[in-house]
C-alpha cells in the first residue's frame, strides 16, 4: 500500500510536469500583438490619438540633392535640333525603353542610364552648360538653377523640367523582399520603403528597425519603432536617397527554424506530442 501510494504520487507529479512543460512550450511560441502591430499608442510625452492631426518634424520638408543623387532632366522646345545638344547619344532610348518596363523593384535602374548623376562635390555635368552644382538644393531650385543656366546660352526658349529619379534605398533583414529598391516619387515615407520591399516578417523586430543614412561627410545609424504612432511626427517617416533599412529577427526566431509564426507554433505542438506519447508509453497508458 505505501509503494502504491509513492506509485501514485510521482505519477501525479509526473502529470503535472508534463503539463507545466507544455504550457511553457505554448507560451513560448507566442509573440504579443505589442510586438507586431504597427502604429500603436503607445507611452511617450504625448498621446496621439486618432483623427489627429500630426504635423511633420519638418512642416517645410523637401527633399534636398546629395552628391551621388540621380535626377531626370527633360527639356522642351520648339526647335527639335536644339534638343539635341542637350542629350547623351542613347539616353532617349534608354529613357522609353525602360520606363514601359516597370522595373522599379531593382531588377533595372531606367535612371541610371538616362538621367544625370551627381558627383562627389554634387556637381552634375549637362551638355553644352558644364558643371553646375546642384547638391544641398531642392527640385525647384535646381529646375530654375538649370533654367537660368540655359537662358544665358540660348536666345531661343528651351523649358527645363526637373526631377529627382526616384528614392533609392537597400531592404535587409525580415522583409519579404530584400534588396535595392527605387520609389519613383520625390517624397516617400517609410511605410512607402516597407510597402515595396514588402511587409516585414511577422517575426520582425518592429521596434529595432535601423536606418543607416548619409550625411555630409559620413554616416549615422538611427533606431525607430514601427510599432509607436509617435513615428508619424519623427524627422525619419521619410526616406532619403541611399537610406539603407535593417529589420533584426526576433531571439524566437533562434527556437526552430521556421520562417514565420505558424511553423514555430507547429514545432512546439510536435514536442508536446512527442512528450505525451512518450509519457504514455513509460506510464503504461497506451
């Protein structure tokens, strides 16, 4: 009688150890919504609720030309050979033949071949009217900086149109498609960069994601949170040219290796049912 009830007392721990294991196994594999949602409320100096307005860090913020830059300069006038002076041999070609082509994810920089890029110093060379520095200037401004330039060589009117040839950023770590990306606009936010370098892994460090941007002289490496609505007023909602964005895994990433949620969650079902069926077998249920 009393091995009987030793007996029976381990096998009641036994069976208590087997579900504590396995409510830890669960817990383990399951990542709170605090740590995926994007844009939450979350604590800070103010609240941002919703229906807010928010202005920018910058309420002025235009995207201003750093050296190494590419920008599209077109030009129009009644005097078709005029025109000519002013293009590359192929650059027209390259610019038709690569715009029907959408290649926007990085697979063909259209821009690269036909538009105009800036030099080291941010000077960028024009035919017929030289060098002209344009770095540390807007679009508009350095539309009217060319303009000026070409109205001092030409008594025929020739309009300028200026542009940035897109945003050129480098998606690494979780997200769905990882590389060089170019948004053709001249003002894209973050959630513009996550869009085309596709949603970031459910097993994303959305409050750790690095954005490693060039300034004058060198670089920085700044942290932001995707997950805190305070993002929408911060100076880095908006992309610059050649930002380079790092998303870090989460430390569950490092239980198994799956590459989303659903096959860490089946990893430990498996070992809960390897431990039961084992369990059984020891303990004579089966």
């Amino acid at each position: 009688m009393v091995n009987f009830g030793m007996s029976g007392t381990c096998c009641i721990w036994s069976k208590r150890s087997v579900w504590v294991v396995s409510l830890l196994l669960l817990v383990a594999s399951c990542v709170s919504n605090k740590r995926i949602n994007y844009l939450q409320n979350l604590s800070g100096n103010e609240v941002i609720e919703l229906d807010e307005f928010i202005p920018y860090s910058d309420v002025d913020y235009e995207y201003v030309l750093q050296p190494y830059d590419i920008i599209d300069i077109d030009f129009a006038s009644p005097n078709e050979e005029l025109l000519k002076a002013f293009e590359y041999q192929g650059a027209s070609s390259a610019r038709v033949g690569g715009r029907g082509g959408g290649a926007m994810g990085g697979a063909m920089d259209v821009f690269y071949f036909s538009g105009y890029s800036l030099d080291k110093d941010g000077f960028v060379r024009i035919p017929k009217l030289g060098n002209l520095p344009l770095a540390g200037l807007t679009e508009e401004q350095a539309r009217q900086q060319v303009q000026e330039e070409i109205n001092q060589y030409f008594k025929e009117e020739v309009e300028v149109r200026l542009r940035i040839g897109g945003i050129r950023f480098t998606a690494l770590g979780e997200f769905a498609s990882a590389g060089t990306k170019v948004i053709l606009k001249n003002r894209a936010t973050i959630f513009d960069a996550l869009a085309m370098a596709g949603e970031s892994n459910i097993l994303a460090k959305k409050n750790e994601l690095f954005i490693i941007r060039q300034y004058d002289g060198g670089t920085k490496i700044h942290q932001i949170n995707l997950n805190d609505r305070q993002l929408l007023a911060s100076p880095f909602y908006f992309v610059q040219n050649n930002d380079i964005l790092y998303l870090q895994p989460m430390q569950i990433r490092q239980v198994g290796s799956g590459d989303n949620i659903s096959a860490s969650l089946q990893l430990g079902i498996s070992i809960i049912t390897a431990v039961l069926f084992i369990y059984g077998l020891t303990s004579g249920i089966f």
